[in-house]
C-alpha cells in the first residue's frame, strides 16, 4: 500500500514524502529508520477512489466537537470510558457512526489506551486530538482535557463561521452578476444579433463588436457550453488542489490589505492550538510538532525553524521573532509567559486578541466591499444592456 506522509526532515524543513508499506505503522516505522518525523501520514488511494473521496461517497460524518462533548458529559457523571462509549454507541442511529464506536469499543476491550483506539481511525480523529487526549493520559486528567479541547474548538468555530457567514452574501451576489452577463452574452445578444443583420445600418463600433460575440455564439453554442463547462471543472479541479496543498494562504497573503489579516488569522489559530496544548501538558516542543498539523504549509516550515532554535536553547520569543510568527503584541505577552511560566495562558490571550481584531476587521471591510461590488456587477450588466440596445436609440433619432 502507498502512503503519502508530510514529515519533518534532517535540515527543519516540512516535506511530502511517499513510501510503500504493508500497513500504517509499519510506515511510521520505515520514516523513523530514515531519520523523517511524521506530522502526518495517509493512505493514498486510486483515482477512483479520490474521485469518490471528493463526492463525499464513503465519508463518515463524525463529529469530533459533539462526540467530545457527549463524552465528557458521560465522564462527568461517573462513567467509564467503555462505558461512555458503549452508551454513545447505543444510541447512534446511523451505521457508518455507530461502526466508528464499535472500533473504539474494540480496541478499548482489548486492552488498548484510548489514544491508540483514536489513533486507529486517523481518517476519523485528527491529530490534534490525539495528542490531546494521550498527554491527558499521562496526567489521568482526562475530562478537563476534553473540555479544553471543547472550548478550543468553540473558539474556533466563532471565528471560522464569521469569516464563512462574511463571505456568502458577496458569493451570491457574485454567482448572480455571472450568470446573468452568461445568460445576455449567451442567449440575449444572439437574439438581437439575427435582427440588426438584416437592418442594413452601420452600428455603432462597441455594438457591432459585441455582436459580433453574438452571432458567433449562435453559430457554436453547443462548443462554447462544452468550453463553459470545461473550464467551471478546471476550476474546480485547481480550487481542489490549491486547498489540499494550502495555496489559498498563499494568494491571499499576496492581496493589498488582505495578506496581512491572512497572517493574522494563522497566528490566531497557531496561538490558540499551541496555548491549548501547553495547557494540557504537552511539552512545547511536542506541541509544536502536534500543531504542525493544522496550519499552512508557510507556518509549518516557520515553525520548524522555530523549534530547531528552541531545541538549540533559544527562548520561545526569540525562535518566534526570528521565524516572523509573531507581531509587537504577540512578543511582549510571550516573554510576560516566560518570565511567569504561563506560556500558554499567554499564548491563548494572544489568540483571543488576534480574533477580535478579525472580527472588527471583517466587519469594516464588508460595509465597504459589498456597495463596491453591487456597483460593478450593475455596471457590466448595465454596459452589456445599454451596447445592445444603442442601435435602436441611433435608429430613432434618424426620424
């Protein structure tokens, strides 16, 4: 079986590596005899496989946030972990989510730690978590992890439905603008292009232009739908790519105004794992590894150079100031952890400040991007309306 793994190499850079394994730890084991640290290893699969991967055919819907709760209110109550896990298997109605507990209940009835019945289903719990839930272990401190890693995801979810909720209405508007300039540019201006042919007058330059476009399209509808289609699937294919390999970060960091707010958000949700680890016990640089996982491929080669100079012996502040994961606010609350030994309080305040200023952020820029983008819309539609019907304004003056 082949297994794509994104490791930590000898020089403290983040890569993609590629092995062939009989299973899962046997991959782990074929990285560690190279000298590779694994941040994260997946099965790779056939390309009919990816393609059902992208339907969503085959994908369990499981989520980790209500099972961490429903969890963590059973362990409340004085319930085992077998038997808060038989309980929730019980009244799981649906069979691939009931078929998720039934593996944990599994390995718990085996003997097996609960980190490594999660570990098992990878596919389902992410990293994160794991390692959440192993260091609570260690400190058989179990509920009070699962309640940090509650209020973490909370946190999260705030900040990521503002973004999303911000994004929809100029979505919408956006979709609309294109389809009603396809619908016009499609449909309308050959229309009109088969009734000013025969009319015998000389058009206005813009017009006659435009159609031009219109009696081509009549003539080659079904190509250029093919071509429509053709390019909304590239589209799709490259908006697939550029988010698996994190390019999104990328692009928006090159924006005016917008990069800087990018790189604001992933120091928020680099600070807010980071400070949820610290706090959970992880040791900083574990926690550095275990949070490689869920920030961009840009972070996570900052982040290795950071925990090389940790590693080295130099201070959090300092690795972070050098590796440019941090902003004149971010540096004083990290150095006011290190004198106090609360880095990770300091590190979630830090978080808690960078989300609020996000959210005021999106909030500004929305009450002035949604008039601007209104206005362009009705200005291409307005300019496509106007050139189509200015013959007829230039056929009327001539009575």
């Amino acid at each position: 079986m082949k297994f794509r793994a994104r490791v930590i190499n000898a020089q403290q850079l983040i890569v993609d590596q590629v092995l062939e394994a009989h299973d899962l730890e046997r991959a782990r084991d074929q990285l560690t005899q190279l000298g590779l640290r694994a941040i994260s290893i997946q099965a790779e699969s056939s390309g009919a496989l990816n393609w059902q991967r992208w339907l969503g055919v085959g994908r369990v819907d499981f989520s980790v946030l209500l099972f961490s709760q429903e969890l963590l209110a059973l362990l409340n109550a004085g319930l085992g972990i077998v038997e808060s896990t038989e309980a929730l298997s019980e009244k799981e109605t649906d069979a691939a989510r009931r078929q998720v507990f039934e593996k944990l209940l599994h390995d718990l009835r085996s003997g097996k730690r609960f980190s490594v019945a999660l570990q098992a289903q990878e596919a389902v719990f992410p990293v994160l978590y794991i390692g959440v839930v192993r260091a609570a272990e260690g400190t058989s401190d179990l509920p009070q992890a699962l309640q940090r890693y509650v209020d973490y995801q909370k946190r999260l979810e705030a900040v990521r439905s503002k973004v999303i909720s911000a994004s929809i209405y100029p979505g919408i508007l956006i979709s609309v603008g294109l389809l009603v300039s396809l619908f016009l540019m499609v449909y309308v201006v050959p229309k009109f292009a088969e009734v000013y042919q025969g009319a015998g007058r000389e058009l206005p330059f813009m017009s006659a232009l435009m159609l031009s476009w219109g009696r081509f399209a009549a003539e080659h509808t079904s190509w250029l739908l093919l071509a429509l289609a053709g390019v909304a699937g590239s589209l799709v294919w490259l908006w697939q790519r550029i988010r698996k390999n994190g390019g999104w970060v990328v692009i928006l960091a090159r924006l005016p105004q917008i990069g800087e707010r990018v790189r604001i958000y992933e120091l928020s949700r680099l600070y807010m794992t980071m400070g949820m680890l610290l706090q959970g016990g992880i040791a900083l640089v574990k926690a550095m590894e275990v949070v490689a996982s869920v920030v961009s491929l840009d972070v996570q080669n900052k982040l290795a150079r950071a925990r090389h100079d940790i590693e080295s012996g130099v201070s959090l502040s300092a690795a972070f100031e050098s590796a440019t994961l941090t902003t004149p606010i971010s540096q004083r609350l990290l150095m006011v952890g290190e004198r106090t030994g609360d880095l990770g309080k300091m590190l979630t305040q830090s978080a808690l400040f960078y989300d609020e200023e996000i959210t005021q952020w999106i909030d500004r820029f929305m009450r002035s991007f949604e008039p601007l983008l209104m206005t362009a819309i009705g200005l291409v539609v307005g300019v496509i309306v106007i050139l189509l019907y200015m013959p007829i304004f230039d056929l009327a003056g001539s009575f």
